[in-house]
C-alpha cells in the first residue's frame, strides 16, 4: 500500500507506514514513553520478527522520524473445515501523549487501526482482526466503528487443594502416559487434524504453532504436557499451564486439545494438571473456553465456576465467512489466543 500522510493537531505532518528493518529503536522509546518501561529486544524479536504466520506493524511516523504511534497484529493461521484464514490479534496498541485526543475524539489511535485494516486485513489477506482489550479501550474502538463486540470473556475457576496433588486416574492413568516436554513432537500434527474435525473455527494447533506459542517464548516458561496412548503410541492430548501469574498463586490453563470422546483421556490429563498446580504451590485453577464449546461444560461438569470477566472479545471480520453472528458461536479459543505471555 502506498504511504499515507496526515495531519496531526499539533500541525505536524505524519507518515503511516508499516515497519521497516531499523524502526525497533523508535519503536521502542515510543514503548518507554507510552509504558514507562523498557521493551525487551528477545521478547519483541519472538513476537514478530519469529512469527511462523508473519509480521504485521503499523506506525505513524513524524516528519523528523519519530515514532509516536503504533498498532501491531499478531498474525496466525485458523482452520475453518478445510480452508486457512489469518486471524489478527492486536496487541501494543500506542500512542504518544502529545498526539492523543480522548475518547470523544480518538484521532490517531483510531486513524492506525483503519491504516492497519488497509495493509493488513481483507478478502485475500487477514480475514479476521480480534482482540481482547481492557475497558477503556474496548470503549474506544467499539464507539469509533472499527469494531464490534463479540462476547464477554466468561472465565472457569476452579479451587487447588492438597488433594489435588496427589495423583490421580489411577483407573484410567495406566492407559495413557503423561509427560511434561520441553518441546511438542511432529506427532502432534496428527492430534490437531483429528480435534479439528470437531472445532469449526480454531487456530491451527500443529507443532510449529505449539513451539513458537509456548516453547520458544522468551519470558516464560510453560509446562507442556503431551498424553500417549500405550496401546497405539499415539499422542492423544496436550495441555499448556503457566504457573503463576501477575504475583498471584494461581494455574492457568493456557491451551487444551483432546479430541471430544476421549473423555477418560480428558478426566485423566485435566487431573495431572491440578496435580501439577498444587505441587506448584498454586491455589486455583483458572481457563478461558467460551460458553458454547463443550470444553465449556466439561470444566463446569468437573467443579469449575464461570465467572464474567472485565474483558470482552472484539472483532473485525474481513471475509464473508467469517460473519460475527457465525464466528459468536463457533470460534474455539483459550486464554492461550490470547495476549497473555
């Protein structure tokens, strides 16, 4: 697309272009400004420069080349039946005080999202733009049109007890075998085409996707479980935990895949998670799945409580298949599509 150029209030001409190789430095100090911190370079580089689906950047750049806007996707690939659409997540959505306006009149924080949808989003390009975003925010893009609401974020909780980290399944557990990896084997490929039978919208889950999400992650760890069958050699299952999160002692459930009628596998690799939690030190369980999935009523079935959330999905669809009234109630997705890292 060709560079588009604006006016700011403060009469100063801005340039909207997506990234260059060299702009991590503006990028960066427009990070200190807008969060008081510092951006770490691995952290950045995994995020976008290492993402297997590709990079997508929009900044607002002065006259001078100073950066001092942002709004940034990160892409990744979704099955629907047998067709692949991109799906955009945003995230480090900034703007330098200086050029914000308010909710009334957003300005340039809105005219970045419209300039990301230009380059970025479309029929042959990314399908759909989504995000999670905090209140405010939310308020923001929904009042200026660039998105809608989906849903409210309907979060599963469930209380870690010294039980709990005692193993358990010992009915079942002799079936399957349950390990904690450092990274996820080929052999998921196969797990991801027989579970995406059963989801009607997901990102695709394959190995490449796992490693990048989870293992290669530079500022945590997760523990990665993968469940075998003994009798096939099969994997069957995986799960994804972070243990701990924001100084809190709880376990979160960041992904799951276990094809729907294998529920001895499921009783048997959600009681390993617990018991991992619990060995932990943690003391509650928590998972992101949305109401009409069956993982849903599975967790609820298991003593889980569904509690609302502060947050609400919005969306963006770019292609007719993926209208919000289809994707609000077939779209399976975990804390794990979302930008908790």
């Amino acid at each position: 697309m060709a560079e588009g150029v604006a006016t700011s209030r403060r009469a100063e001409a801005l340039t909207f272009r997506p990234y260059r190789p060299g702009d991590e430095e503006g990028i960066f100090a427009l990070f200190r400004r807008a969060y008081g911190k510092e951006r770490a370079l691995a952290d950045w580089e995994w995020k976008f420069r290492r993402n297997p689906a590709g990079q997508q950047i929009m900044l607002a750049v002065t006259e001078a080349g100073e950066v001092v806007g942002q709004y940034a996707g990160v892409p990744a690939w979704a099955a629907k039946g047998g067709r692949r659409f991109l799906l955009s997540q945003a995230v480090e959505s900034m703007v330098d005080d200086r050029f914000r306006r308010g909710l009334k009149n957003p300005g340039l924080q809105v005219r970045l999202v419209r300039r990301f949808y230009e380059e970025y989003m479309g029929p042959e390009a990314g399908a759909m733009a989504y995000g999670f975003p905090i209140p405010v925010y939310c308020r923001l893009l929904v009042r200026t049109g660039v998105c809608t609401v989906l849903h409210r974020v309907v979060q599963l909780e469930r209380a870690l007890t010294a039980r709990d980290g005692v193993s358990g399944g010992r009915l079942t557990s002799w079936r399957y075998r349950i390990e904690q990896v450092s990274r996820f084997p080929h052999a998921v490929d196969d797990l991801w085409r027989r579970c995406q039978r059963e989801l009607p919208l997901a990102i695709i889950r394959d190995a490449r996707y796992l490693n990048w999400r989870y293992a290669d992650c530079p500022e945590m760890e997760y523990a990665k479980l993968v469940a075998s069958d003994r009798w096939t050699g099969r994997v069957s299952g995986i799960a994804v935990l972070r243990l701990g999160f924001g100084g809190r002692p709880v376990a979160l459930l960041m992904d799951w895949l276990v094809p729907g009628r294998h529920r001895r596998l499921a009783d048997t690799l959600l009681q390993h998670c617990h018991a991992l939690g619990a060995a932990f030190g943690q003391s509650r369980m928590e998972a992101w799945f949305p109401e009409y999935a069956p993982q849903f009523q599975f967790l609820k079935a298991r003593g889980y409580r569904p509690v609302p959330t502060q947050y609400e999905i919005v969306v963006e669809p770019f292609h007719t298949e993926l209208s919000r009234e289809w994707v609000n109630g077939h779209w399976y997705y975990t804390m794990g599509d979302s930008d908790i890292y």
